[in-house]
C-alpha cells in the first residue's frame, strides 16, 4: 500500500502518460494496456538484468531502448495474431510503449544495477501499479463518461467470452470520453491521490 | 484530402498533444519559462521533421519490399535515436551557442512519445511524401504552439492553487481545459 | 498575481457598477421572456418572473458553492472578495431560456469549480462563466437546438444558426427578414440566450461603464470594430450591402460578449496595448470561427484568456510613441485584410456532394433523428438507419446491402459498426477493415454523410 502510494507510476510519478491518457477510453483497453506494460516491463527488466554487467555505461540508453523495443514488437506479434481488434483499437499506443518512461526508466534505474530475481519483482511491483492505476482512470472514464463497462469485448477472440455492460447509471458525462475528459479525470484522480497521500503521511 | 485542410488539423483539430496525447513528457515537465519551451519546441520539431523523412523512405523502400513491417519500432527508434547523437554532434561542435540553449533538451527526445509516434502515424496513414511533410510540419506547429502557451499560463499561475492540485493536477486540468477550447476549432 | 486591479474598495465598486449595467438587460429578459408569454397567455402571472429567477437560481449557486469551499477550507475572510454569484449570473444569461434547471446547475458547478481550482477570485486564467458555458455546450449539446430558444413564444432557430444553414453569402431576405428588421436586432426582440440579443441595452450598458472607468473600454472597442472592418470588407468583396456587417455586429451575443466577457478584469490584458490587440484577435478569431462553426464569441475569448500573458509581454514592450510599432500595425493590417481574403473565398466555395450517397428517409423529433440512407458499396447499394441522439450516433442497422459474404463477414467479425460509433467524433480515422476495404469505407463514408447532413 505504501509503495502503490509512492512509487505509482501514473499518479505519484506522472510517468507513462501517453498510453494512460489515449487508451482508458474503455476499461478493457485500460487493463490490456497495463498488462502489455507488465509484459515488456518483465522480460525487459530481466534481460537487462542478464546483460548488466557486460554493458558500459554509455550506451546503455540506446542498448535498453533496443531490447524494449524487441520485446514491444514480439508483443504486438502476438495481439496481432491473436486478439486483431485489440491490436487494432490500441493502434500507436502499443508502439509507443518502447518510450514509456516508465519502461526506460526501471531498466536504467534498476534493472541494471540489480539482480535478475530483484528486478522480476520490481517489474511486477510497477507494472501493478501501473495496471491497477489505468483500471481506476478506464473505470472512471467509461463508466461515467460513455455509461457502458468493458470486460472482455476485443479480447474475446481469445477467451470466447464477451461481457459487457451497457447503461449502468442514470446519465452520462459524455465528455469524459473526449480527449479533454481524460486530462480532466487524470487531474482531478492524481488530485485525490495527492490528498490521500498527505492524509496518509501526516498519520 | 487537400494539403491546407491537413496542415489545419494538424495543428488545430487534431493536435498532437491535445487530442493524440503525444509528448505529454515534456509538455509537463518543462520548467515554466517560455524561452526553454520555445527551445524544445525547435528541438523537437527538428528531430523530428529530419526522422521523419528519414524512416518514411526507410518504411516504403525497404521495409515493405522485404516484408518486414513487423522491424518498424525497433528501427524507427533506431533511426531517431542515431538522429539525435548527430544532431547532437554536429550542434557541439559547429554552432556552439546554440548547443547552450537546444543543447540539453536533444538527448531528451529520443524517448519522447511524440517523434516515435509522429512518425508511426506517418506510415500507418499511408500518407505520400507530401502529405507526410506537411503533416509532420503542422504537427510540431500544434506542439509549439501548445507548448508556449501552456507554459506561459504556468508562469503565472498563484500560489494559492488548491494543495492537493499543485504541480501536476492542475496542470492536467489546464491542459483539459485547453483541449476543450481546441476541439470547437475547426 | 494576476492582471486585476489591487485594491478591494475600487473592486467591489467595479462589482457595483456591473449590476446596474446588467439590471436594464435582466428587466428586458423579464419582459422578454416573461412578461410577453404572460401577455399571450402562455405562463401565469408567476411565470413573469421567472427569468429573473432562473438568473437568481445561477447567482445563488455559484455563490453557495464557493461559501462552502471557502468554510471547507477556512478561510472566509477571503470569500468577502471572491464575488461569487458573478460566474453563475453570468453563465445563466448566456444559455437559453428553457435551459432545463439541472444544466444550470451543472455549468454553475462547473464554473465556480474552475474558479476555485486556479487559487480563487483574481487568479483564474479562464472566464469561468465560459467554461462552464462550453462544459454545458459539451456535454448536453441538445440545449442549443432550435427548441430551447423562444421569441413571441415561438421556437425559432437564432440568427447565426439561421445564418449557417444559407448557402452562400446571404442576402438581406435570407439572413435578417425572417426576425423583422435591423432595428429589431438592434432592440433585441431575436431569438437567442437570455441577456445577449438587446444591443441596445449592451450599448448603453458599454457607455456607462466607461464612463465609470469599470471596464476595459479598449478591448471591447477593438473586438466590434475588427469584426465590422472584416465583414464590411467581405461585404465590399462579395458586392452585398451594408446589412451584412450590421448583421454580424447585432447578432450572435457579440456586443454582450465584448461589454461583459472579453472585458473581465481577471483574464484580460493589463497592458493598453495587450488590450488592444486582444480585442483585434478576438475579432478575426470571431469572424473566423463564425464561418467554420455556428457560435465563435465564447471560443474566442476562451482563446484570447490563453493568450493573454503572452499579450502583455509584448504590450509592455511598444510604446505608442515610438517607430516600434509600426511592424505591429503592419502585421495588424495584414491579418485582419488576409482575414477578409479567406472568409470570403470560403462563402465562394460550394459544398460538394457525394454523388454515391442519398437520404432515403428523415425523420426528426425531439433531440433524436433516424436517417435511412444508401451509400454505394462494392457490390451495389448498401442501405442502413441511422438514429442520432443528442447529437450523437447511438446506433446503425444495415438494411440491406449488396457485398459479397466473405466480406460482410469480415466487418461484422470486426464489430466494425461499433468502432465507427466509438470513433465518431473523428470517422475519417477509424481504419478500414483489411479484406473488405471497399465495404468498410463505404459504410464510413455512409456515416460521414450522414452526420454532414445533419450538422
């Protein structure tokens, strides 16, 4: 609880962005796009945590970048193949994973510096977090903003199932599915997490 | 679809940071003066106008001849990446008052959303050169643009902001506010 | 900090003189909107007041909301100066008179959310009354429509809208007989929200308020005059008359907007030749966006508040005295005549229709439209309903079409419909279905259409 208050990524850190704020048009987009970040998170975290010692400092940025960037397209392979209309409403964004801050910045922060076993947990440690936070912002923006909630649409290809919920509340704040809705609902989410946080650190 | 109609939602309708949410990082976390928002901007634009030429020829005559789509990210990152350290180079070196004021920004954007994805969406748009230059101009226009005035607004914003809104949520909501504005342009 | 005036006794006589230039607008609307139902027999003897009301309802709001805030945190003795009904008195006299109650309610909350959330009175960027405004415009898009405004208790369409939907540049018959003549626009007996169709009023209000140095006079006067130089310079281009840029001075809340919104002491410029050059760009940005879309004077000055630190930094370095400002007038001259050259050229320019769609059917009621519509497929004609709510597309159901099964089956196993209705806002770029191009496009194209006719 501590560390999802201070180390996450999307609320505490403003890291990670791009994704958070293009894809939590729905919920199910939001969670797969955590995932994906979970995904490229570990393998690359353990992969630079292999090759740490036999890399020099100098051209770490451009080495990490590559190996995200190998893992980024072995992922988008696979949701291509597998779950196409996923891949297809995520469009750039899975991409753009390759220069999520977030990505980058535990390889160099941690992964090279630490052991293979530290680093598979410091990948699921943020990689939760950061699901977990782009579930609350999907939720908030979907639920509120285009009254329908997303469990399993695009990614029935792969699970068979679909569940979705169609006119959950009363009314519907139709901005909150436009780009200016989700700066909004960011705002005012990482607002609240700021007062919890300092009601938190003032116990 | 006719250039101006393009090079207008470029910057306007379809702005990049504000309805694409590409290049948040900088946007954010630039200091609030406007002089090191209109440096970066120039960086930006730059980097990627030169990258942008660069892996559009790469994507159409060599990757799809080959088949080898897929290689897209990794080499377009590649490409930004190597673009950034000559850019870098080449400014050290040959024009060194600029390098003071662009200087610290270039290593910045080579893990900046906005050039990887203005480039991505070059190619997946199937533009032609044309359209892919005049796209990529309005876009970092739209950035620059936006860039300024939001940190213009920063500068001047009180002290007595909310505590739980300080720092980035207000910042969030002006920039909501801003894409509100934006979206009832043409 | 903040582009506003420092001491609070200069304030609250600012405060003072606004209401009474508002009080003349307010008891028009009651007998606008209230006392000529009455006299049809349209409400009762109650319902006469209840524009006054609705504009109380707007005050109280934002004024509640704000005390709260100010004892949630402490501080009332800063709510003294926060003036708080002004957000909400002036959002309820720039919406329509049958705004439902709960709308109000929302866009004051909205307003003096926006208010509180930049640190409080004197330190917000944008006009609160606007953003509220264009959250409300936003979000219950359907208080526009034609229903909601009411003149001689009959639903008309106002002036712009009107304006917007003749092809072409307008002639007199078009754009101002269907409301009577110029003078009525001048007196304000149009359709339109509750404070800004009375120039008349707006005038006066204008004349007393520089005479009691409350507003800044300048913005005001640079905004109307480069809206006129520019429509009277499209006017001289195209060859119509005069009626053309009267036309466009009386109509669309402009002169309510330029007195009260773009004058506002928080989020204007400080600078007399910030001021001035706000008032220019609020011009062509107004006459700009008149053109593109139907209402342009909240957006505009919504863009100028944006602007204005940027404004200031430039009016504090030209001084009017000096040779230096003469690139600026130079730069002034030039956008405002390349303003003229592209408006009018645009009203030129005839919309092209797409030969491979038709309207079969069309059917309006209350905020919801069903279109029924072909748009020529791969292999023939496809046909679908269409039903808008609210301005939005709720849902498509393809009638018949023409396309092979492979390829129908393709967009159906891609739940291609529901991403062109997720994607609405931007149809040019929900992507094709790969295999079935031409279908996909085609029913794209169909919705594209569609909501051009609609719009």
């Amino acid at each position: 609880m501590k560390s999802f208050l201070k180390d996450n990524p999307i609320f505490a850190l403003s890291l990670g962005l791009c994704s958070a704020l293009a894809v939590t048009t729905t919920f199910e987009k939001a969670y797969m796009m955590g995932l994906s970040v979970l995904f490229v998170l570990l393998f690359s975290n353990i992969f630079v945590s292999l090759i740490r010692k036999h890399v020099s400092t100098s051209i770490q940025i451009p080495v990490f970048i590559l190996i995200i960037g190998t893992f980024v397209t072995i992922l988008s392979l696979l949701l291509e193949r597998f779950m196409p209309s996923l891949y297809d409403s995520l469009g750039v964004y899975l991409s753009l994973i390759t220069v999520n801050c977030i990505v980058l910045g535990r390889a160099l922060a941690f992964a090279s510096k630490n052991s293979v076993g530290k680093s598979i947990a410091d990948a699921f440690k943020i990689g939760i977090g950061y699901t977990i936070a782009m579930m609350l912002i999907g939720l908030v923006r979907e639920l509120f903003g285009s009254n329908t909630l997303t469990f399993m649409n695009d990614i029935s290809a792969l699970t068979g199932y679909r569940l979705v919920f169609k006119n959950v509340l009363p009314f519907s704040l139709s901005i909150l599915a436009t780009p200016a809705g989700a700066f909004i609902t960011i705002g005012i989410l990482t607002a609240i997490f700021n007062f919890i946080r300092s009601k938190y650190e003032s116990n | 679809m006719n250039l101006i109609n393009l090079f207008v939602s470029g910057v306007l309708s379809e702005n990049i940071v504000l309805t694409k949410f590409l290049g948040i990082c900088p946007f954010m976390g630039t200091s609030n003066k406007t002089k090191d928002a209109i440096g970066m901007s120039l960086a930006v634009t730059i980097v990627t106008t030169l990258s942008s030429i660069i892996t559009y020829l790469l994507y159409n005559y060599v990757l799809v001849p080959t088949n080898s789509v897929y290689l897209k990210t990794i080499m377009f990152i590649f490409v930004i990446a190597c673009m950034v350290q000559i850019l870098l180079i080449i400014i050290k070196n040959k024009f060194k008052k600029l390098y003071q004021s662009l200087g610290i920004y270039l290593p910045l954007i080579t893990t900046n959303c906005a050039v990887l994805g203005i480039t991505l969406l070059n190619v997946n748009s199937g533009y032609s050169f044309m359209q892919m230059l005049v796209y990529t101009l309005s876009s970092c226009l739209g950035f620059s643009i936006v860039l300024c005035i939001f940190s213009s607004i920063r500068e001047n914003l009180s002290e007595d902001i909310p505590k739980s809104f300080k720092g980035y949520p207000i910042a969030f909501i002006t920039a909501g506010i801003m894409a509100l504005i934006f979206g009832r342009l043409i | 900090m903040g582009p506003f005036i420092k001491s609070s006794n200069k304030t609250s006589r600012m405060m003072f003189n606004l209401l009474i230039a508002l009080t003349p607008i307010i008891l028009f609307t009651v007998y606008k909107h209230g006392y000529i139902p009455y006299t049809h027999g349209q409400v009762d003897v109650f319902g006469i007041f209840y524009p006054l009301l609705f504009v109380l309802i707007g005050s109280l709001t934002t004024f509640i909301i704000e005390l709260l805030y100010y004892l949630i945190i402490k501080r009332t003795d800063e709510f003294k100066t926060s003036y708080g009904f002004f957000p909400g008195l002036f959002l309820a006299l720039i919406l329509p008179i049958k705004t439902p109650i709960y709308v109000l309610l929302v866009g004051c909350l909205v307003a003096s959310l926006s208010k509180i959330v930049f640190g409080g009175f004197g330190r917000n960027i944008f006009n609160p009354a606007l953003i509220g405004y264009i959250f409300v415009v936003a979000t219950f898009s359907f208080v526009f429509s034609t229903s909601y405004y009411e003149v001689d208790t009959v639903s008309k369409a106002t002036p712009l809208t009107n304006a917007s939907m003749v092809s072409g540049i307008g002639t007199y018959d078009e754009l101002v007989k269907p409301y009577g003549d110029l003078l009525d626009f001048f007196i304000g007996t149009t359709p339109g929200s509750l404070a800004e169709t009375s120039t008349l009023l707006c005038l006066l209000a204008f004349i007393y308020l520089t005479c009691t140095k409350t507003i800044k006079w300048r913005i005001s006067l640079s905004y109307i005059s480069t809206v006129f130089l520019i429509t009277f310079g499209i006017s001289r281009l195209l060859g119509v008359g005069l009626y053309y840029p009267l036309f466009h001075i009386l109509s669309g809340g402009l002169v309510f907007g330029a007195v009260f919104m773009a004058t506002d002491p928080v989020t204007s410029a400080a600078t007399t030749t910030g001021q001035i050059f706000q008032g220019i760009l609020l011009g062509i940005l107004t006459c700009i966006l008149r053109f593109t879309t139907t209402e342009g004077v909240a957006t505009s000055i919504l863009i100028m508040n944006m602007f204005v630190f940027i404004l200031d930094k430039m009016g504090s370095r030209v001084r009017f005295n000096s040779y230096a400002c003469l690139p600026w007038v130079v730069l002034v001259c030039f956008m405002i005549i390349v303003s003229m050259f592209v408006l009018a050229s645009k009203k030129r320019v005839v919309a092209e229709k797409d030969p491979n769609f038709n309207i079969v059917n069309k059917e309006v009621t209350d905020n919801k439209t069903i279109y029924t519509a072909t748009q020529k497929g791969y292999g023939g004609n496809i046909k679908a309903d269409v039903v808008i709510e609210n301005g939005k597309i709720v849902s498509v159901e393809i009638i018949s079409h023409n396309e092979t099964k492979d390829r129908y089956q393709s967009v159906t196993d891609a739940n291609y419909i529901n991403k062109l209705i997720e994607g609405q806002d931007n149809l040019k770029n929900v992507d094709t279905v790969s295999g079935a191009t031409v279908t996909s496009t085609s029913l794209r194209k169909l919705l594209i259409n569609v909501m051009e006719d609609f719009h």
